[in-house]
C-alpha cells in the first residue's frame, strides 16, 4: 500500500487528506476508499460526500459581499407539496437570472416542523438586495443579510468559512421530498482540487502536514483505516468591533 495526500481550496478553506491506495494505483487518479461493514455505514458515507461536495462549492462561491434570504408564502400563494415549492423555486431562480445573467445563485427549500409550511432560503452573489425582493411575488421576504465576515467554531475565528451555513442549508432536505436537494446555478465555480501525490512523510493528528503560507490549521480528524482528513482556514484578518 501507498500513502496518498491530496488537498483541495474552495475560498478561504484548504483541507488536506492523506489515505491508502493499493500499489498498483496511479497516485494521481489516487481517491479515498473506504471500507464498508453494512449499507447503512455505505449510505452514510454518500450522503457525506454530497455534504462535503455542497459545502465546498459554497465557500468557493460565496464570501460577506453575499447575501443570505428567508422567503416566505403567504395565504394567497401558500404550497403543500416539496413538487411545489420546488417548481416556485425554479421560477424565482430565473427570474433573478434573467435580471443578473452573471449571478451566482443558490436555493434551498425547507418545511417548517411546526407550522409544516414551506419556504425557501437563497444564497446570491452578485444579485442587489431590492431585485431580491422585487422578484419575490408569492410572499415576504423575512430577512436578507450578508454573509459574515467571522465565523465562529468552537471559539475559533474561521474567518468566511461558511460550512456551517452550508451543513445547514444542505440538511434542510428531507428524503420524502424527493428530488434535489439544493439548487445552485450552472455558472458556480468549482473548487481546485490538486493533483494527488505520494506521501513522503509520516502524519498523524497531533503531526500534521504544514499549512499552506497564510492558513492556519483549525481541525484534525481520522479513522481506524488509516484515513487522515486536516481543515486550514486563511489567518482571518482582526475583526473590527464598534466602540
């Protein structure tokens, strides 16, 4: 067995994985695979890499010049079905592409566990606040705000790292509404994924591998398959605070 490490930037994030791969792969096409003991651990790990895939293409995409909206139905144009709210979704998108051709648009839908209502919560770049709410004909618009500049995780300025934001976003989706669940439009930006190469040193949690020029490291983890997974934020320029 080779030891591989990859790592992958979307916006202010670099993580760095290092993992196994059997001799006779080509270290570059090299990927994690893990073992699975049960289609339950199988399942879990797919939704996990569909978290992860989300959560990069936010940070990549978005940064405190975005804007953050809650939309709401109100009585007249209220929906009772994910199909529908999806489909109000899909008018919404196009009506701030079509205003904004270069936009960056994310959508997401949601159910109240309440009130069982539907709304929507949309992440943009590039889309001014007043066309946000212009567009929205079906209800209000309870909130637009940007994005913030310092994000909190465990006391640690992550600075615009927004993956808990995305996590967020990304669980409102519940397996019986079917479909996708987020709606991101095609002009997005991918994140840059590194060519993989072959590890030369030893690295575990307490010896990771050094962070790039300006990052700093903000969380280790592993697992008992030799997987080792390292998350580096840009060093957060120091907050501004009103006096």
């Amino acid at each position: 067995m080779k030891r591989v490490k990859v790592r992958t930037f979307s916006g202010v994030v670099c993580e760095q994985e290092v993992f196994f791969a059997p001799d006779r792969t080509d270290v570059k096409k090299a990927a994690y695979r893990p073992r699975f003991e049960t289609e339950e651990d199988r399942a879990h790990h797919r939704n996990e890499i569909s978290r992860r895939r989300h959560a990069r293409l936010f940070n990549e995409n978005f940064s405190p010049t975005s804007l953050y909206s809650t939309l709401t139905f109100d009585d007249e144009n209220e929906v009772h079905s994910a199909r529908e709210c999806r489909a109000i979704r899909e008018i919404y998108v196009r009506r701030l592409r079509r205003a904004y051709k270069d936009a960056v648009i994310f959508a997401y839908y949601g159910q109240g566990k309440t009130t069982h209502r539907f709304h929507l919560h949309v992440v943009s770049e590039g889309v001014p606040e007043e066309v946000l709410r212009g567009k929205w004909t079906f209800g209000e618009i309870v909130r637009v705000s940007h994005l913030r500049a310092h994000c909190r995780y465990d006391g640690v300025d992550h600075g615009a790292d927004y993956t808990g934001l995305a996590n967020y976003l990304f669980d409102h989706w519940r397996e019986e509404f079917g479909g996708h669940r987020w709606r991101a439009t095609r002009n997005a930006r991918q994140p840059e994924r590194e060519t993989p190469t072959e590890a030369r040193r030893q690295y575990s949690e307490t010896k990771p591998p050094m962070a790039p020029k300006g990052y700093i490291l903000v969380e280790t983890k592993s697992n008992r398959y030799g997987y080792l997974y390292f998350k580096y934020v840009k060093k957060p320029a120091a907050e501004r605070r009103d006096e």
